[in-house]
C-alpha cells in the first residue's frame, strides 16, 4: 500500500511535467511552421538562428528554475510558509535582474551571436529583426524559470502544466492574427510570441498571489546577505554544470556537422531518441526534486532513502521500455522523420547507439532530480565534470579511429558516468 501510495504521488508530479515539457518546444516551432508559409526560405533561416540565440542565452540561466525547486521543496518540509514565499520573491527578483541586463547589453550580445552563426546577410537581417523585439521577453522568460522551480517545490507541477498550454494558445492566437490578419510578417510572429511569454509571466505571478497567498516581503530581507550566499552558491555550481553540459553538446553537433550534411543530419535525427526519453525522464526528475527536496528538508531520512529506491525503479522500467522500443521500431521513427534514403539508410548503421541511450541515461536524470532537490550540487558539478572529461577523452581517443561510432560511444559513456558516479558518491557519502 505504501508503495502505491507512493507511486501516485510520483505519477501525479511526474505526469503533469511531461505534458509541460513536450508543449513547451511548441513556442518555436508554430514561430517556424507560421513563417514557412509565408514565402521564403530566408524566414525559416531567421527563425532557427534566433532560435538558436535565445535557446543557449536561457539555458544558461536553467539555474534559475532549479536552484529554486530545490531550496523550496526544502522550506516546505521543514514548514517555513515565510521562507517559501522569500524564495520567491528573491529569485524574482535576481530573474527579471539578469533579464534587464540582457535588454541592456542586447545589441552587442546579438551582433556577437550572429557573427558566430556565419549567416548570410539576408537571413541574418531578419534574425535580428526577430531576435530585436523578442529579447523584450527575457525578464518574462526568466522570471518564468524561477516561478515554474517555486512550483515544482511547493509540490505543483500542475499549474506549470496549464500555464505552458495557456501560452501555447496565446501564441499561435495571436501570432496567426498579426502575421496573416495585420501583415507583420516576420515581426508578427515575434511579437505573438513575447505577447505570450509576458501573458505566462502574469498568469504565474497573479497565481501565486491569489492562490498562494504571497504577500510582498521587505527588500532587506529579499537581500539578506546569508541567503543570497547560500542562493547562489547552489545556482553557481548548477551554472558551471550547465557549461559543461553545452559543452558536450555543441561539440557532438560540431563533430557532426564536421562529418558532412549527410552525417549531421543522421547525428540530428538521432538525438531526437534522446530528446524524446528526456522528456518523459525529465518529468520524473521533477517529482524527485519534489518529493525528496521535501523529505531532506524534514529531515525524513526514511521517506527519503524510499523515495530515491522507487524512482530509480521507474527510471530503469521506462529505460526498459524505451530501449526495447527502440531497438525494435525505432527505423519507423527515422522514417517519420525524414523520406531521404541517403539518411535512412546511413541513420541505420547509428540506430542501435541512439537505442542505448535510455538506459544508460536514465541514472543521470533520476539522480539529477533527487540531488537537485536536496540541493547537492556541488555533487552534481563534480560528476558531470568528470563525465564530460570522459567524454572528451573517449572521443580523442576514439573518434580518429572509427568515427562516428566513436563519437556516439563517447556520449554514451558520458551519459552512463555521470549517473554512475552520482549513485556511488551519494550513498559513500551517506553511509
């Protein structure tokens, strides 16, 4: 009973998440699907490298969210309702900061952007036609990460949930009216889309408020000098986590993209295997930066040790489920994706690394969570250094040798460190 008890408190985290993270790329791809009606190929373009930009701009500020759920989840537990509501307002605070900053600095951000990506001037005017009016959203943008963490941690993954289908309808409303009905074009779409990022801002922030009950705390102590210590010593090292993780990423793109068209796409097609099992992992990461940040914060080490044992058990089950499907189908899934024989067949050489991700992944995102809700992060930081130095090493040693195997073999191993190291040290640590 107290297994199934369980069980439906990690589903009804779990589930509500999972719908959030697969509406959430939505954002960008009704920006591209409006825009690849409007007559050129050169709008497209504009929308993928502004998407780019805004895409590794906020995932650097991913600390926001997570340093938030965590800390919250803490307060909870350990039944501070005051605590819980300076959280907050502080990471409210530090978010639409950091947003203004980026307004602030945006042109030379931009400009700085747009010559790493090497566009042509055309495609590359209308990208800063689109990213100049949507970076009047990053205080939205940002201060959302905060308010969807303090959500998570409060134990609601629910409003998150209803919040990103909400902004999903005010974007496509509103983008198909200024681009079709008021011929903005380009900018039409970009301002549907900031009209829906303040619109998931306002509805989060006024939910807290009514629903929640958050009063206005004193600025004195929304800066008290401990706090903000503790605040961003735990986001620092989620940050330098963050840089390590784009590290990896934009190198086993850079390689592929080195390998030729035909490799690069494989290598994209294939990662969406990975993308996809995140997002179901990632749901379940959630509930345990929940649950577990509530146990740790009750000091209930029993829950605790309970909770971690059941969602490393549902982390291995939807592995399971996931390599196997994999495995057997997943030449369906590439044929959805792309009609190119030249793809499909190369694609299939690959299919059977992209089928290993699940399992050995599904630790990194499991451990991920519950540490993310107790706030070891500097636990996190270590393994995922280590993880991606092997990363580094394998792919030195390996991808002159048999290539693309090589390179997918490291970021297998990757994958496989960082949860292996985070189960080894977490348990030597707590004995």
């Amino acid at each position: 009973m107290l297994k199934n008890s369980l069980d439906r408190q990690i589903l009804g985290l779990a589930l509500p998440a999972i719908v959030a993270n697969i509406t959430t790329p939505l954002l960008s791809l009704v920006d591209v699907a409006i825009v690849g009606h409007l007559g050129s190929a050169v709008y497209v373009g504009a929308i993928a490298v502004g998407g780019s930009i805004f895409s590794m701009l906020y995932w650097l500020f991913g600390f926001l969210r997570f340093g938030t759920s965590g800390l919250t989840a803490q307060a909870l537990g350990r039944g501070s309702a005051r605590q819980t509501s300076l959280l907050l307002q502080r990471s409210l605070l530090i978010a639409l900061g950091f947003g203004l900053i980026l307004i602030t600095a945006h042109y030379p951000l931009g400009h700085a952007a747009l010559s790493f990506m090497d566009t042509d001037a055309d495609t590359a005017g209308k990208a800063w036609l689109y990213f100049s009016i949507l970076i009047y959203g990053a205080p939205a943008s940002l201060a959302t990460f905060a308010l969807t963490g303090w959500f998570v941690g409060m134990q609601d993954t629910r409003t998150p949930m209803w919040i990103s289908l909400l902004v999903n309808v005010v974007n496509i409303t509103a983008s198909l009216i200024l681009v079709y009905a008021m011929d903005y074009d380009l900018a039409g779409v970009a301002y549907g889309t900031l009209l829906a990022q303040w619109t998931g801002f306002i509805v989060s922030a006024a939910t807290c408020a009514i629903h929640y009950k958050v009063r206005p705390q004193p600025l004195s102590e929304l800066l008290h000098v401990s706090e903000l210590k503790t605040f961003f010593k735990v986001n620092t090292d989620i940050f330098l986590r963050t840089v390590c993780l784009i590290a990896v990423t934009v190198w086993f793109t850079r390689t592929g993209a080195g390998l030729g068209p035909v490799m690069l796409a494989v290598n994209t097609l294939l990662m969406q295997f990975f993308i996809l099992f995140s997002y179901i992992m990632d749901g379940f990461a959630f509930a345990g930066e929940a649950i577990c940040g509530k146990s740790y914060g009750a000091s209930d080490s029993h829950s605790l040790n309970r909770q971690i044992h059941r969602l490393l058990q549902w982390g291995l089950a939807l592995a399971a489920v996931f390599t196997a499907g994999y495995a057997l189908g997943g030449q369906y899934l590439i044929a959805l994706l792309t009609n190119d024989s030249g793809v499909i067949e190369t694609a299939e050489k690959y299919r059977l690394w992209a089928a290993g991700i699940p399992l050995a992944g599904f630790m990194a995102f499991t451990w991920d969570g519950v540490l993310t809700g107790m706030t070891r992060t500097r636990l996190m930081l270590g393994t995922m250094s280590a993880a991606s130095a092997i990363f580094f090493i394998l792919y030195l040693l390996l991808f002159p040798a048999i290539g693309n195997h090589g390179l997918w073999t490291a970021f297998l191993a990757y994958l496989f460190t960082r949860g292996c190291l985070q189960h080894i040290f977490y348990y030597r640590n707590n004995r």
